[in-house]
DNA sequence: CCCTGAACCTGACCGC
DNA sequence: TGCGGTCAGGTTCAGG
C-alpha cells in the first residue's frame, strides 16, 4: 500500500492524536509479521510518546525509553479508533493511550513490522543503511550518478532501491520515469548526468505533490485521519498501461521488471 | 560487490 | 459455484 507519500499522509494524520500521551498498554493480536513482534512490545506501558518521525517508509514513535519501529508492508495501514470501534479480521494491534484514543495496525498480507529498540533508531540494522531522503538535499545527482556508476540493472529498479534513495516505490518510480522521459529498462550506469539531473527534479516533484494531495488511494488507503489521498487522480502511466499517453496520444506499453508492473510510453521515454 | 528470483501472506479478480 | 492462476503500493535473503 504505502510509498513514502502514504507513510507521511499517515504520519501527519496521527500525530495530533498521539504527541505527548502516555501509553497506557499494546495489545498484539497477531505477532506474526514480517518479523515475529517481540513480546517487550506488549508490555511497554506509562511510556510518553515524544515524537513521530519518519527515515523512508518507517514511522519511528520515540518515547521516553525507546523507539518503536512501525513499517506498513504492502498492505499495511494506521487508523486512529475508540474502544467502541469493533475489532476486524486483520487488526493485529492495538496502541493505546491515556486519552483513550487507539492506533490501529491493520494488514491482511503482514509483511509489515512492529519492532522496539531502546538505542539510537537511526543506528539500527534495518535503518543504518538506508539512502538519503528524497526530499532532502542530500538526494542530488552527483548522489545518483555515484552510485550508479557502472551498474547495468534497470534505472526503476536502482531507483526503488531503498539503498539508493528511500520512499519511492512502484507507483512513483513509474511517474517519475516517465517525466523525466527516460526508459524504465536503461542500464543504471549509461544514464547522462543531465539526465539524472532531471530525474532527481522529477522524483522530488512527483512525491511532493503526492504528499500535498494525501498520497494515492488504490484500493482503500486512509491517511490517519480517514480521509483517502487524491494523487490517483494525477496519474499518468502507473495502472494506464493501453491508454493514450498524455503528451503525445500513443497507447502506453506494459512490462515485467523484477515481478513488478512496468508502465511506460514507448515514444516518450528512451 | 552485483544481480536475479524466491520468499513472506491474504484477498480480489478473471477465465474456464 | 468452484478452482486454479495471476496480480497487488515492500523488502530481505539466498545463490549464482
């Protein structure tokens, strides 16, 4: 479900709901996920939440003595409920707080995560090694011609590489492509510096306005706060494949790279 | 180190 | 209606 749009929509949606209150329990229905939740996790308690970051697509709650680690998975969403709010099939846990508001953690395929740290979150495995922020100056092209630097694999699939950069998933990485006007099969390591130039614009602009618009609803995403997210509607090659091409009327092509749908427009992108 | 494909899971949808 | 196959917004890991 979530790009890093999705994860921030969230983010803003349940932060006003949870800063500054005190964890009155976590009630873990299902542990199994990604990685089994840890058991400390269900007796965290009397714990204020600080802060609600976000590194790429997880969502880190600092609390007074540690870090919960939260990613969505695929399928994966936060919603902010009361205690009448009924518990469904896929509800897997609960946080709860003094004010008697719940954050909901629901996520049918649970390849998502809920981990606990109690050092440096930015230190731990999964994180460390993350690459820059997209919307961060440290996100550049002299970072992305670096890296890409003799590498023959597709420039999608070096862009979703969250070693590269963190928070573009399938959806933007297909926007950003086609903006940029580079075909998402090139060879990482033959693309002019020019040309990533304008696609490190393009990433930027897309998950920007991706961001202002509340993220991408497909199925049923809701940021925190209910609402869904509007950016579907500014799509112009991901789920169109056969369509026109917005810029110049041909029928968008389809392909398979690394199990994942491929959309772009033959004339356009090279 | 680099690259590819499998694996983790459930549900929706499509064709027979 | 049922069954099998395919697909879905992510990421790690094994193996070549």
């Amino acid at each position: 479900m979530p790009e890093l749009p999705e994860v921030e929509t969230t983010r803003r949606g349940i932060t006003p709901h949870l800063l500054g209150q005190t964890i009155k329990s976590i009630v873990v229905r299902q542990p199994k996920l990604r990685w089994p939740i840890p058991g400390v996790i269900s007796t965290l308690k009397r714990l204020k939440i600080k802060s609600i970051k976000r590194r790429g697509k997880y969502l880190l709650f600092e609390t007074s003595k540690g870090t919960l680690i939260v990613h969505l998975g695929m399928s994966g969403s936060l919603r902010i409920v009361n205690e009448t709010t009924p518990v469904e099939k896929h509800d897997h846990v609960d946080l709860c707080v003094s004010s008697g508001v719940i954050l909901r953690y629901t996520d049918p395929r649970r390849f998502g995560a809920w981990l606990w740290t109690e050092d440096d979150p930015l230190t731990h495995k999964l994180i460390a090694s993350l690459g820059p922020e997209p919307l961060t100056d440290e996100f550049n092209v002299e970072h992305l011609v670096a890296l890409a630097k003799g590498r023959k694999i597709a420039v999608k699939t070096f862009i979703m590489n969250s070693h590269v950069v963190v928070g573009v998933g399938n959806i933007y990485a297909n926007e950003a492509l086609f903006q940029a006007g580079i075909h998402p099969e090139r060879a990482a390591g033959r693309i002019s510096k020019k040309r990533y130039a304008v696609l490190v614009t393009c990433i930027k602009t897309v998950l920007t306005r991706a961001v202002e618009q509340g993220g991408t609803t497909l199925k049923d995403f809701v940021g925190g706060d209910g609402k869904p997210g509007y950016f579907q509607q500014s799509l112009q090659v991901y789920g169109r494949q056969g369509e026109a091409c917005c810029q110049c009327g041909n029928a968008l092509s389809e392909l398979r790279l690394n199990q994942r749908a491929t959309v772009f427009c033959t004339v356009c992108q090279s």
